[in-house]
C-alpha cells in the first residue's frame, strides 16, 4: 500500500490496532491509566492542530514497535507498511526510538535528531512530547521526584527546540504546556 486511506475507517482501525498493541500495558504514573490513552491524545492533539492524516495515523502508532518488543509478536516496521502504508511506517520509525541504547544517550539523540526529522515526525514528536507534559504534571510516577520531574520537562523543551516550525499552532501548545508544567513545578518546589 504506498498511500494510506486517510478515511475515518482507516484512523479507526489504527486506533483498534494500537489498543491491542497496548491492551496489558500502562502509563508510569501514579493512576496507571491504560496506555492507549496517551496515544489517543497525541493523536487528538495532532488532529486538533490540523496534522496530516498520515501523521494522525502515526500518532496512534507510533509505540507501538517500541512498545511491543517483548510481546509474543513484536510489531514490526514491516507490519506497518503492510498495513498502514509506507508513509505512516517511516513517520513512526522517524519518532521511535532505539531502546537498545542506554535512556542517557537516547534522550541526547532526540535532542540532536530532532530539526533533522520531517515536518510529520516534528508534529508527532511535539505532540507526543505535549501529553508526556500532561502526564509529568497532573499524574507523575509515584517514584519521580521534583527534581527528576524538573530534569524531565527541561529536556522536553531541548527537544522541541529541534521541532518547531512545522505547524506553529502545535509550536504554540506546547510552548503553553510547557510554561503550565513549569509553573507547576516551580509552585509544588
């Protein structure tokens, strides 16, 4: 399939697909609420901000290779092309990182990487980056504390440094989200 159908059929079943992907697996925050939330939302902000379709796709995807593979069928950048399309499989593997290299290094990758993506890998990672926000501030990990929080959400900035410019009412979101986390942060300290 090299153009995905962007119908409302075709988001729906990407949304099944990664709710099955995700179905045993939850957020780290204190709520341990399903994790196909946050890839629903990033891909409602993504939607919300006038994305590509493709994009939108990617958005609700794009854990899922990452996020599967101890699963017993891992998901694979080949299982995305077949059925999402070769578009929406390079915008997820553009935002999915190598989790065979130590979080240190690729939390500084991102950083680099990140004004080298394609405008649709910028939008999904600043979306993506937007929910995490959320998350950091309104439901942490139990084990997160202040000052990891702190460290989390300065990085996060770092990293959309790199993204902005591909859709300015994403760049402004977050720039919001990010002024909101802060001050949460610098009320909780």
């Amino acid at each position: 399939m090299d153009q995905p159908d962007t119908t409302p059929a075709q988001i729906l079943r990407a949304a099944v697909f990664a709710a099955r992907v995700h179905a045993t697996h939850r957020r780290k925050g204190a709520s341990a609420e399903p994790y196909v939330n946050h890839v629903l939302e990033v891909a409602r902000i993504l939607a919300e901000n006038g994305a590509p379709q493709e994009a939108i796709l990617a958005g609700l995807l794009h854990d899922t290779v990452e996020d599967s593979d101890q699963d017993p069928e891992p998901i694979t950048h080949e299982r995305l092309v077949a059925e999402f399309g070769e578009t929406v499989a390079r915008i997820v593997a553009e935002a999915t990182d190598d989790k065979s290299l130590p979080k240190e290094t690729r939390k500084a990758l991102q950083v680099k990487h990140a004004p080298k993506k394609s405008d649709a890998a910028k939008m999904l990672k600043l979306a993506d980056k937007i929910s995490n926000l959320r998350a950091i501030t309104a439901a942490p990990p139990a084990n997160w504390e202040h000052a990891r929080r702190v460290e989390y959400v300065g990085w996060a900035g770092r990293v959309a440094v790199g993204l902005k410019g591909a859709n300015p009412a994403l760049d402004a979101l977050f720039d919001a989200t990010y002024r909101e986390a802060m001050a949460t942060l610098a009320a909780e300290a």
